[in-house]
C-alpha cells in the first residue's frame, strides 16, 4: 500500500515549480491530486497527464484563490471529483506581486496570507 494511498491532495498554484513538483510527488506516493491554477491551464494539464500515466489520479481545477467565490467552487470540484481534502498545499503567491518581506503593506501580508 502506497504511504497516501486513500488519500486526497489540493495543490494550489499546483501547474508550475514547485506546486507542480509536489504535486507530482504527493501522486507518487498515492494520492488523489487536485491541481489548482489560476490561468496556467496547460501546464496544468500536462502535470494532470504526468500523474495519470504514471498510474495516479488527478485533476486540473481552474480557480483564483484570491476570489471566496472561486474557492468555494474550488472545494466544491475536488470534493466532487476526488473527495474530502486530507492535503491542502498552500502554494499560490505568485497572483499578488512580489516585494521584500520588510516592505509589504499589512494590506498585501493579508492577501498574500
């Protein structure tokens, strides 16, 4: 038995780098994966086909997490297709900007958080 076999993951910002490469990983060792992005849609899919023809099972979940609705309707889709989320890899950040820890607003901390 794979060590997160029966398992379900939700990769946020799961199409490139490092989400993908989790991603990946977490499907190699058994679990389900839900592959979250925002507007990166084939590298989405590639991770998705990557994970299926290695045997896994995963899906591609377009959502922007910075939107209640969207995240409400991302739950919604992973809890249909997969199941309950035992994983959530919180890995979307690239959707608010990139600045110096020291020079981020409170405003932006929040968003990004």
């Amino acid at each position: 038995m794979a060590e997160f076999e029966n398992r379900v993951a939700l990769v946020t910002g799961g199409s490139t780098g490092i989400g993908a490469a989790t991603a990946r990983l977490l499907a190699q060792k058994g679990a389900a994966v839900a592959v979250n992005y925002a507007t990166s849609k084939k590298e989405a899919e590639q991770v998705v086909q990557d994970i299926r023809d290695s045997g896994g099972k995963a899906v591609a979940i377009q959502a922007d997490v910075t939107k209640p609705a969207d995240v409400h309707r991302l739950a919604e889709t992973v809890h249909s297709e997969l199941g309950l989320v035992d994983f959530l890899i919180n890995n979307a950040g690239g959707l608010l900007g990139r600045e110096p820890i020291r020079e981020m607003t409170l405003d932006l901390w929040n968003r990004t958080m």
